[in-house]
C-alpha cells in the first residue's frame, strides 16, 4: 500500500531520514511524505516515530497503487 502523509512544517534532511522509507517533497508550510507501507503495524509504526519527533501529521491518505 502506498501512503501520502502531510506534516506541518519544513523537516530538514536530518529529520527526514527518520523515515527511509519515506520520499520527502516540500510543499507550502508543509511536508509531503510518500511510499510503501507493508502493514498495518508498519503504519502504526511510523505513526509513532511521528509523534515521537513531535511532528504534526495534518493529513494521510491511501494512495491507488499505480
């Protein structure tokens, strides 16, 4: 499955390689982040390392695989 999440806020690289699996775009005072997510556990997963780094998650979506 593939997923969109939407973060407040510009991450740097740093903070961007929390999340390898992870493509990073900036857009407007957000940050897009895209890719595969294995399971339901994997997407808790990153859930929490988001909440960890204390960053706001304002949007996630499926994506249609292609």
């Amino acid at each position: 499955m593939r997923y969109e999440f939407r973060v407040t806020g510009c991450i740097s690289t740093v903070m961007a390689e929390a999340f390898p699996e992870l493509d990073r775009a900036l857009a407007p005072q957000q940050t897009v982040l895209v890719g595969q997510v294995t399971d339901e556990a994997h997407l808790y997963g990153l859930l929490t390392r988001f909440q960890d780094l204390g960053l706001r998650v304002l949007e996630m979506r499926q994506l249609p695989e292609p």
